[in-house]
C-alpha cells in the first residue's frame, strides 16, 4: 500500500507542461452506483492492561457486501480555490459474522465459537473539503483537499429461523475526522482520462453493541467501544466523455481503515461497568462501480 500511494504521488508530480485549454471543468457533479465489500474486525483482552488473555473475545464480520451508491461534487469558485462533497451508502444483504472467546494468551484455548448471520444493515460516508487547483491544463490536472469526514455502519448478528430465531443483535461503529485527499485527472486520448485519488484519514472511532439475548447486559446499549485511528483510501475510475459535457466511466476503490488500542466498556443490568481494553479494530474492503458525470 504505502509504495501504490507513493506511486501515485510521484505520477502526479511528474507532469506539468501548461496548455491553455482545462482538462477538468469549473462544476463537476457525478452519480453512481456498483458493490462493496469489507471484513471488520475486533478483539477484546481481559482486563484494561491487555492481559488475562491478551485476546479474550473477537468478533469477525467476513465478505460484508451489497449495493453501493454515491454522488459527488466539485466547484472551482475562485481562481484556484474549490470545494468539493461525497455521500455514499451501501445496503448490506450478504456476509457471515464470527464470535470467538479465549481461555488463553494469542487465540488459544478456545472456550465459545459461533457463526452468524449478518446479511442486514448498512454503511454511509461522506466528506466535505476545500482545496485549491494546483494543475489544471489539457493533458493533467491536480487538486488537493482537506475537510472532515464521517463514517456510520450498522453491522448486525443474527440468526435463522432453524438456529438462534431470536437473535438480532447490532454493532454500530462510528469513525469522523479530518480527511486529506488529492485528486487528480490524466488524458489519455481524446476523450478518455484517468482519473485517481487517494484520501488519507485521521479518525476518532467510537462504537456501540447490542447484545440481545444476553439478559445480564443492559439495552440497547450493551457496550461501548472508544479509540483513535486512521484510514486510507485509494481509487482510480476511467472517464469517457460521450458528450461536452457528459461522460460516463467505470472504476473501483480500496480501503483500509484501524485503530490503535482503545478501550471496552460493559454496562451490566446491576448497574456495575466493566472495563477492559479494545485491542483494534480492523475494516478493509473494496469497491467497484459504473456512472454519469456532468461537468461545466
């Protein structure tokens, strides 16, 4: 990952012969819609030092996956200066969840292991940015942002109507902070560019669970996670423009988001809240898509 994006980085800073005509427009305003994918994982340890066993509970959500669409938007307001806004969502409708406890440091003696259903929920991003046109001319433009982001999901644990009918349990992690992205267009021929991005992030991550059938937890909130980490995107889409103004184009993005060491808080029916520390948390995935774009 990090020699891709420092690829990226110096492809875009190597190019900078000056034409007179823009190849990338004032407005731009695209939709589209395709599947994502991830996994996204857990683990807790025993106690708030990370011992008594180092990982004591895992939650694995694996091949999370559904319908995806998003809208985008840029304006060049002034000279260099532009803003620019994403919103996207997924509608979850496959994927498995594992829930594994330990009796012993690094995953060994196993004590509890079920898998689940998570083929419900959803996902939803957006950013919001400013940045200024660095390069902008017939062959390259390049553009970068900063602004600040946010990620909600409602990941779920369910049964089946032959094992586990009630469960309907939920994890709804919840990622925001300050994003810097570069955005950046190569003509190819007439017609046809490249267009590639990569968006770094720097996040606050909180979360809550719901275990249902559990009648020692409180509800809806059962638990609560809280930590720091970071993300990455990186994305690459090919444009055709089949009019002036209006294009269409195919592309796919990969992600990978963490954190580092948190904490886990148990709120019990008795009133009582255990603590214990959040290992990480773990989401990666990717994403393929088709749209429309009009720019002006």
């Amino acid at each position: 990952m990090k020699k891709f994006t420092g690829f990226l980085m110096l492809m875009f800073c190597g190019i900078g012969i000056l034409h007179a005509q823009s190849v990338d427009q004032k407005l731009q305003v695209a939709v589209s819609t395709g599947y994502q994918q991830e996994n996204f994982h857990w683990s807790i340890s025993g106690n708030i030092s990370g011992q008594n066993p180092n990982v004591l509970s895992e939650l694995k959500w694996m091949k999370v996956g559904g319908q995806n669409v998003a809208a985008s938007a840029s304006y060049n307001f002034y000279k260099g200066f532009a803003v620019y806004a994403d919103y996207s969502r997924q509608f979850i409708s496959t994927g498995t969840v594992n829930d594994s406890d330990y009796g012993s440091d690094n995953r060994t003696n196993r004590t509890y292991n079920e898998t689940f259903n998570a083929n419900k929920g959803n996902t939803r991003l957006w950013h919001l940015g400013a940045g200024y046109v660095i390069f902008n001319n017939d062959r390259f433009s390049l553009t970068p942002y900063v602004g600040y982001s946010e990620s909600k999901e409602n990941l779920r644990l369910l049964g089946s109507p032959n094992s586990n009918p009630d469960l309907n349990s939920s994890y709804t992690p919840y990622w925001k902070g300050g994003f810097l992205k570069i955005n950046s267009t190569i003509k190819l021929v007439n017609k046809l560019a490249f267009k590639a991005d990569v968006t770094y992030h720097q996040l606050g991550y909180t979360s809550n669970g719901n275990w249902n059938l559990i009648t020692s937890f409180q509800h809806p909130v059962s638990y609560h996670h809280n930590a720091n980490g970071y993300g990455i995107n990186v994305g690459g889409k090919l444009n055709y423009n089949i009019m002036p103004h209006l294009a269409v184009y195919v592309g796919g993005t990969y992600f990978n988001w963490q954190t580092g060491n948190g904490t886990d808080q148990l709120y019990l029916n008795s009133g009582e809240v255990d603590k214990t520390q959040l290992n990480e948390v773990v989401r990666n995935g990717f994403e393929v898509y088709g749209g429309l774009s009009i720019s002006y």
